[in-house]
C-alpha cells in the first residue's frame, strides 16, 4: 500500500481511541492532516433511511442528513461501492456542499455484513483521488468498522 506510513499512522490512533465516536472523530482527523488535497473530511452514518453526519474536519456543510440514494453518499449507501467523481460538475448526482469541491470519493463502511455508514472526502483539485487513494480509504474504512 503507498499510504502505509500514513495507515499506521492512524491505526495507532484508532487503537488508542475511548470509544465509538472518538474513533470517527481520529480516523477523520488523521486524514484531514496527513492528505493536503482532502479539504474535507467525514462520516455519515446510516439512521433508519439517512445518513446523518458524525465527526468531520473542513467547513461546515448544510448537508447534516442524506436520504439514502440521494447525492454521491447516498449512491455509495445503496451500491454498497466505493463512489469515485473526478469531476462533480459533471455529475448530476452531486450535492453541492461547497463551490471549492471539484472532487469527491464517498467509501461504505461495512460492519458485520451491513451498511453500517461511509466515510465522504471532498477535494478542491479535480481528478483528486487515484486507486492508491482508493486502497488507502478502504482500509481505512475496514479499520473503522473492525474499531466500531
């Protein structure tokens, strides 16, 4: 993996964590401070038929709560796939959170065979997410359901 250093790095973290939401919360700054392109970091997590948002690093965003199917994150919650746009001006399904995305890469948490949440990035680079990026968030997302 090209992140290693970086993946350990958090896993440290998480390890250390008191707790559910002291693990998102770490698993989100750790990429927040170590991914100068991801300009926006967070977790939703499934509640009933939304996506509500936990811990996250960057602006605020209006966008607090996804219906299941709506938007990039909604999408992901439905394919159960990690979402890669490199474009979101291209994409209809964007929900714009912030006029500086250009990129975005939404990642399913699963725990235990179910949906259990995502883990949403934001870049203000298009084209911002390569499959190294892709390896790296999906352990990532591994590592948190495992900590959950």
């Amino acid at each position: 993996m090209k992140y290693r250093k970086e993946f350990d790095e958090m896993r440290e973290l998480v390890l250390a964590a008191k707790g559910p939401e002291d693990v998102q919360a770490r698993v989100v700054i750790s990429l927040h401070k170590n991914f100068p392109n991801y300009n926006w970091a967070g977790i939703y997590r499934l509640e009933g038929q939304n996506l509500v948002l936990g811990p996250f690093q960057g602006k605020p965003t209006v966008h607090t709560s996804i219906p299941v199917g709506k938007g990039i994150c909604g999408a992901a919650a439905v394919s159960r796939k990690t979402e890669v746009v490199p474009d979101v001006e291209a994409d209809a399904r964007y929900l714009a959170c912030s006029l500086d995305t250009r990129s975005e890469i939404v990642v399913p948490v699963i725990k235990g065979g179910a949906f259990w949440g995502e883990i949403d990035i934001d870049s203000d680079r298009p084209n911002a997410f390569t499959p190294d990026d892709v390896e790296f968030l999906e352990a990532a997302a591994r590592l948190l359901s495992e900590r959950l």
